[in-house]
C-alpha cells in the first residue's frame, strides 16, 4: 500500500515552485491533493494534465487567499469536497522586496497578509477537519532568522511563522496533530528568479554549500513527505533544514 493512500491533501501554494512538488509527491505516494493557488491558471493546467498522464489525483483551486470574498470561496469549496483533512502544507507566499528603511507600512503589510495572516486564518478554519495522525508543515525560509538583501518584509514574515508555528505544534500535539516547518535554501523557482541580488547569491550559496549542489523543489517535497508520513509522528515543533549544509558555515 502506498504511504498517503485515503489521505486529503491541501498544499497552499501547490501549483508553482515547491508547492508544486510536494503536491507532486504527496499525490506520487496515493494522497488525493487539492492544491491552491491565486492567479497562474496555466500552471494549474499544466499540473493537472501532468497528473493525469501519471494517474495521480491532483485538483486545483483558484483563489487569492488575501482577499476576502475569494477566500471565502476557497473554503466553502474545501469544506464541501473534503469530509475529512489529513495533511495541511503552507507554502504559499509573496512579498515584496525592498531595504527595510525603504519599506512602506502598505507594503509590510500586504506581505504579512498572505505569509502570515493567511495562513493561520486557513488553519484555524481546517483545523475541525482534521484529527489523530493529522500534519501541518508550513515552508519557512532562512531569511526568517538571517538577512538577505532586501528580503526585509518576506523574512520579518517568516520570522513571525516560525513563532506561530511553535504555538500550534504546542497546542495541537496532544489533539495527535503534528506540526512543523520546512526551511529549504535557495532553490531556482520563479519567485527565486525575482530575488534581488539573485547572481550574486547564487554564486555565494553554490560556493559555500558543501554538498556542491543546489537544492531542489524535489529535495524539499521528499522532506514534507517524511514529516506528513507516519514514521513522523513524534517530530513536533521541528525545522528541518534543507539546504546542503550552507547554514553549517558562520
Ligand atoms: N525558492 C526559494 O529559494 C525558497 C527558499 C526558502 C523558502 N521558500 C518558501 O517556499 C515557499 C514556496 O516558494 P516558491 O519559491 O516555490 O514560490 P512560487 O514559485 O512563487 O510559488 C508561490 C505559490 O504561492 C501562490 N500564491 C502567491 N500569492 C498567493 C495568494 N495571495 N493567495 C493564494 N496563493 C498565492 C502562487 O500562486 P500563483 O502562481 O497562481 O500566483 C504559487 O502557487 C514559500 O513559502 C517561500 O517563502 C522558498
């Protein structure tokens, strides 16, 4: 049997990049995957027609999880097709990228609102759907405890996602729901493409990974994987770092 199988997947962010992969993976090992995004149909159409070929059960919902009303209609569609919720991934994200003296409040805020806001509204509103056994893995980033050029306002989010994510892995362990983070180094998304300084940091992180590689969407999404799985029941309130040692040098 495979590991996910009768398991209701819901991967924020499960189109594109990362998300995309962990739902590729998840649905790879039996899981049925409802993965979300906010604007990029042709990527929704891409993975759902990849699915197919594979015989995976992946289903997309398109919704801007900031903005109200499509919020709303995202989980009235999620409550109406899901009975039951087993493994919950937050890797939907955005931002913007600016020094911090040159961040506006409009734009911290509009960044907290889907890396922060969004994904505890979400939680708390699929939490009484799932029970025993249940995951909530959220993607952080380096930048939550580190600097990276002019990633002010994604890693003052991130940040704020690591303390409430030791919250809920506190709060929900002894419901049997286990909670953790995900912290991948630099890997070549689009969203990475938009780093600013982006040569530069590649040239950094390639030169002091010791693993020589950089690390892939795949690389992270086996790592959910393990975590949503049961050999994970008793890893709570963890970030695992994935990303070929770099953060092993000072
Ligand atoms: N790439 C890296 O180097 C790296 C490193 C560390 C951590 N991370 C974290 O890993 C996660 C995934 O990053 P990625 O690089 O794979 O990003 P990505 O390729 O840009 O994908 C982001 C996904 O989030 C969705 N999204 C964005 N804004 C949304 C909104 N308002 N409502 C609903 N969905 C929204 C996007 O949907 P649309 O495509 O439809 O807009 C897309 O599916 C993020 O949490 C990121 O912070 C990334």
């Amino acid at each position: 049997m495979k590991s996910f199988e009768s398991k209701t997947v819901i991967v924020t962010g499960g189109t594109r990049g990362i998300g995309r992969a962990v739902s590729l993976a998840l649905a790879g090992q039996g899981a049925r995957v409802i993965a979300l995004y906010a604007r990029s149909r042709k990527s929704a159409a891409e993975l759902e027609k990849e699915a197919l070929g594979k015989g995976l059960n992946i289903s997309t919902i398109r919704g801007d999880l900031t903005h109200d009303d499509s919020y709303h209609e995202v989980v009235t569609r999620l409550h109406d097709e899901c009975d039951h919720i087993d493994i919950l991934v937050h890797s939907a994200a955005s931002g913007v990228h600016r020094k911090a003296m040159e961040l506006s409040d409009r734009q911290l805020k509009w960044t907290f609102e889907i890396n922060f806001f969004a994904v505890h509204r979400l939680t708390r509103e699929l939490i009484g759907k799932m029970g025993r056994g249940g995951r909530i893995i959220g993607i952080t980033s380096p930048g939550g405890t580190h600097v990276i050029p002019s990633y002010t306002a994604v890693g003052s989010t991130k940040g704020a996602m690591d303390a409430l994510f030791r919250h809920y892995a506190m709060e929900l362990a002894p419901l049997g729901i286990a909670v953790n983070l995900v912290c991948p180094g630099l890997v070549m998304t689009e969203a990475a493409k938009a780093l600013p300084e982006l040569e530069r940091m590649l040239n950094v992180t390639l030169d002091y990974t010791p693993s020589g590689k950089l690390t892939t969407s795949e690389d992270v999404a086996e790592v959910v994987a393990f975590l949503a799985s049961d050999a994970a029941s008793q890893i709570i309130g963890q970030t695992v770092v994935v990303d070929g040692g770099k953060t092993l040098l000072a």
